[in-house]
C-alpha cells in the first residue's frame, strides 16, 4: 500500500464534476483506490461516494492505493488533484 497527502485546490472543492473526472481517471486502475480525509473514507472510483465526503477546497486528503498498479494509479490520482480536476 502507497500513499501521499495531498490539498485539493479547487475553489468550490470536489462537487460533481471534478468527483466525475477524478473517478474517470481513477476506474482504469485495478488497484484500490480512497481518499481519506480523516473524518472519512471512500472510494475514489465512486462519484457518489466521492461527493459524499463533502470535501472542499483547502483540505488535506490522503491518497490510498493498494494493489498490482498502486504506484501507477497514486500518481495518476495525485496529479488530477494538483491540476484542479478540470476546473
């Protein structure tokens, strides 16, 4: 298992469409892929359960992976974050 905290920098945090392009970009990987920002923990694959984290701009999140392509699949998750997520 891999992981690194990151700070989600998007002004309105991670609503519905930067939850969508961080599930696109977290489904290819086989690894299991969550974001825990300490009060919780999901599953980075899921919209749903991403924008039910309520995560908003300014907080910091850890980046789990586990699995065959966690190192992949961490960095590919941590980039999309640090650029934004499209916004």
């Amino acid at each position: 298992m891999v992981s690194q905290t990151v700070t989600v920098t998007n002004p309105t945090g991670i609503h519905a469409r930067p939850a969508a392009t961080l599930a696109k970009v977290a489904a290819p990987f086989k690894s299991n892929i969550f974001l825990n920002t300490g009060a919780k923990k999901v599953q980075a694959k899921s919209v749903l359960n991403l924008m039910s984290a309520a995560i908003k701009c300014g907080t910091e999140i850890v980046v789990e992976c586990d699995g065959e392509d966690e190192a992949d699949a961490l960095k590919a998750v941590v980039e999309a974050i640090e650029s934004g997520l499209g916004e």
